[in-house]
C-alpha cells in the first residue's frame, strides 16, 4: 500500500504516509508545560504507527488561554525534550511541534483584529516564531509546522477579510502573504536553513469574502518558494462565523466554517480532497514537488489509500480517527480492518476542546484519559443465549433500534442495506438503541449490529431484522 511508502520532507524521512495532525488535548495545565499525560498521549501515536506525528499547537508567546502547551521561553525546554525523547524511544514516529501565535478574544465575545496589531507588535511576533523554531530543534524535534490556518494570526493576516491599510493588508496577496514570509525569513536565520519546517494552512475559508482554492494554490506556491518542506491542508476554522455562547471566549469550530474544519457525521467523507488535487496539481505545473498532506474525514482505509493512488495528495492527516483508535496504522498494514475503532464523527471531541475539557473519544471505556491498549484481554463480546434480541420498530417516519447487552462489549456497530444494497457502517454507538432517521418511505431496509470491546474486537454479528417503510401519501398517483 502506498500509505506504508516513506516519504522525504527537507531532511526528514517520515517512514510512511500517515500523519496525526495537531489535535488541542487540554492535558496540560495552564503552565502551558508537558506531562506525563501529555506524553502517553504522542506516545501511544508512536506505538501506533504513524508516521509523522504534529503534536497540538504550542503558542510563542504567553497570553491567558487555558491549558494549552506553551515554547515561548527556554523554561519549557525539559518537558519539550522528553516528549520528542519519548516519542523516538517508542517508535521511528517522526515528531514535529505546531507553532502558533493567537490574537486575543474575551468572554464578551469581543476579539482582536489584524488591524489592532502594531508594527511594533508585529516585529515581535516575527521574533517570537524564530526563537520557538529554534527552541523545537533545541529540544530534539524532527522539525516543526507553523500554524497558518483557521482563525489564528498568521492565518487572519492571510485571509481576504484583512482589514489592514498598509504592507501587510488585504487588498493583495503580497500584503497578505507578507508577515508569514518576514516569519519564514526569521525561522530560517534562527533554527538553520536545514531544519526541517512545515506550514498548516487552508484550502478555502468557507466565509463570507474569504478566499478559495483559486487563492490557496498561489498561497501554496508561494509557501513552496520559501522553502517550506511540507504543506498541510485543512479548512474553514474562522471566527468571523463563529457562534457565540455567552460567558465562553468565541470557538473558531462553531460556525459552518468550523464544521468544515472538523466535519460531522452528515457531511461527505474526505470533502478537501478536491481542493488538494488542484493545489497539487498546481504546483506541479509550476515545478515544485513539495509533499502535500490532505485532512478531513479520511479514516477509512480504502478513502485513505486512494488519495495517494490518485496522486491528490501526498500524505493523509487523520486526527478523529486517530484519536478513537491510535492502532489504526498497525492494524491497516496487518490487514486487520475488522479491528479498527471507526470514528463516527460526533464530534465529542470537539465539543470537550471548546469548553477546554480534556480531549477523549466517546467510543473509549468511561472515564478513560487514553485510548485503550490495542489488545484487550478476554473473549471478544458475546451475546447470552438467545441473541441480540435486535428488534425494529416504526415510529413516524423514523426506525428505532433495540438489542441486549453484549458481555464484555464497549459499543456496537449499526449497519444498514437498503433494497438489496451492501451494508454500509452507519454509526458506533454505547447504548443498546438507535434511531434511523435517513430513511425513504416505500423501502425495504435490513439491519445489523455488532458488538466491540475497547481495542475494537468484534464479536459475532447479529441476526438481521428487516423492516418495510411506508409509502408517503404523496407518492399515490
């Protein structure tokens, strides 16, 4: 499989395709220092297998931000060293930091702007990335990736809705590009032209006025002039449509902007592939083979693998379907499909991050801060004598779901065949109820269920329960 090739980024040879990309986990505290939850966190990636591992966004400079990682003085520096330490002792995982700088927002809802950024300000901010930069290889890193995406500061310069006036404003695309350029520069003198150093940015915005893929491919290209050794593209994140909740700092992932930046359960699987093939391609014609990773709802192994094939890009960033199961690379390159945590998209995980709660996966056992080991002990779940008991329902226009207790199951999978389709993977669930809202009136629809243990062991699968649904008036001739 092409996800297990290797693959160069400047003078880091990641052993294979798949990337963690940064995941805010709110272990730390408000010291912003490394732990040791922190630790078996990016650890248990490594053991895992991914192949390059982007740990969540450290800032450059102290603000007042709840528990998030900080580099922006030499008193982080232990911690820092034990992470990428540990992460090496536990693989050949490469690690690289996420480098941010964010402008400040209240509870009020109010935020900063670009426009309120002094030139002073922003001389400093310049510093501030080449000194953490330099700081990440300090402390053992394989490189580092600067944060350019979503609805933080080298992103906001970037943006169309930059209301600047002067060098650095909105009405061209130098203005825009220039305080990310001056920050490259600085990297460069500061951690050495060697370094290996990446950049986050977005494909498309996805807000009013905000940029598309048409301005993306030349932000790209000229990301790739600045030497930059990989680009990662993601989506949306912006606080222009963000959502306010009163008494709660304004949350980037909100808005429409934000769920395609971390994309639910009702939006198409791998919805940035397009924008990447077109940003690749683009560079492409324009002589640059710089590696390109693509995120957004790729955890299945199939879509994964035909990113690559295809050539739309050149790594595959799984974050969600990471997180629910840290074993998903092992388990691909055995061929052990049928053992993999599927992330569902509840997006659980997103909502623990807006309240600064510690990052977890609704599919791990209660109360678990990590993901369960990859081999659980014990039989995989079994039902008792008589069954699932899986029984259908109708009720409205919807089908409701029950089953008994599987022993020793954590969750169940829900699949469904409609007509004489094949099933398809419908959701993962706790409970022994679900409803099925999706459905046509007139139709035939076949339903199974099968329960996992925590490492995601399956049991045997049920018997399958049928159910015709109405016909509506309105179809009547």
């Amino acid at each position: 499989m092409k996800l297990f090739e290797p693959i160069r980024a400047g003078a880091m040879l990641i052993p294979n395709r798949i990337m963690v990309p940064a995941m805010v986990t709110h272990l730390c505290r408000e010291d912003g220092l490394v732990n040791d939850d922190v630790i078996a966190r990016y650890t248990r990636y490594a053991s895992g297998g991914a192949g390059l591992i982007v740990v969540e966004a450290m800032a450059v400079h102290k603000v007042k931000s709840g528990p998030l990682l900080r580099i922006s003085d030499d008193s982080y520096l232990p911690g820092l060293r034990e992470l990428a330490r540990r992460v090496h002792q536990s693989s050949d995982s490469k690690i690289v930091p996420q480098i941010i700088h964010f402008l400040k927002v209240a509870r009020t809802g109010w935020r900063q702007t670009v426009d309120m950024v002094s030139t002073a300000e922003i001389d400093q901010i310049v510093e501030q990335f080449g000194d953490a930069v330099a700081r990440a290889r300090e402390a053992g890193f394989d490189g580092a990736e600067l944060h350019s995406a979503h609805a933080y500061t080298l992103s906001s310069f970037l943006s169309r809705t930059n209301p600047r006036t002067d060098e650095y404003g909105g009405q061209t695309l130098e203005g825009r590009l220039r305080l990310i350029g001056r920050v490259m520069q600085n990297v460069r003198r500061k951690a050495g032209a060697d370094f290996p150093v990446g950049v986050r940015f977005n494909g498309e915005e996805f807000i009013k006025s905000g940029y598309t893929v048409e301005d993306s491919k030349l932000i790209a290209l000229r990301f790739a002039e600045l030497g930059f050794s990989y680009l990662s593209m993601t989506a949306g994140g912006k606080f222009e449509d963000a959502v306010h909740t009163p008494g709660q700092v304004l949350f980037p992932y909100s808005g429409y902007s934000g769920d395609r930046a971390m994309p639910g359960d009702w939006l198409p699987r791998g919805l940035n592939v397009r924008n990447a093939a077109e940003v690749k391609s683009f560079l492409v014609s324009r002589g640059h083979r710089i590696p390109l990773a693509v995120a957004g709802k790729l955890s299945d192994p199939a879509d994964a693998e035909r990113v690559l094939q295809e050539g739309a890009a050149d790594m595959v960033a799984i974050a969600r379907g990471l997180l629910a199961d840290p074993d998903w690379p092992e388990k691909v390159k055995r061929s052990e499909l049928d053992r993999i945590v599927q992330c569902d998209y509840c997006n659980v995980c997103k909502t623990m991050d807006g309240t600064h709660r510690a990052v977890i996966c609704a599919l791990w056992p209660k109360n678990a801060l990590q993901a369960p080991a990859r081999d659980a002990p014990g039989a995989a779940p079994q039902w008792a004598n008589g069954g699932s008991g899986l029984a259908a329902a109708l009720k409205d226009v919807r089908v409701v779901l029950n089953w008994r207790k599987a022993s020793g199951a954590e969750y169940y999978d829900v699949y469904r065949s409609d007509d004489g389709g094949g099933p398809q993977l419908m959701d993962a669930v706790k409970a022994t109820l679900w409803t099925d809202s999706a459905v046509l009136g007139g139709r035939t629809y076949r339903y199974t269920v099968r329960a996992r243990d925590a490492s995601g062991r399956g049991g045997p699968v049920s018997d399958a329960v049928s159910i015709k649904t109405p016909a509506p008036d309105y179809m009547a001739p």
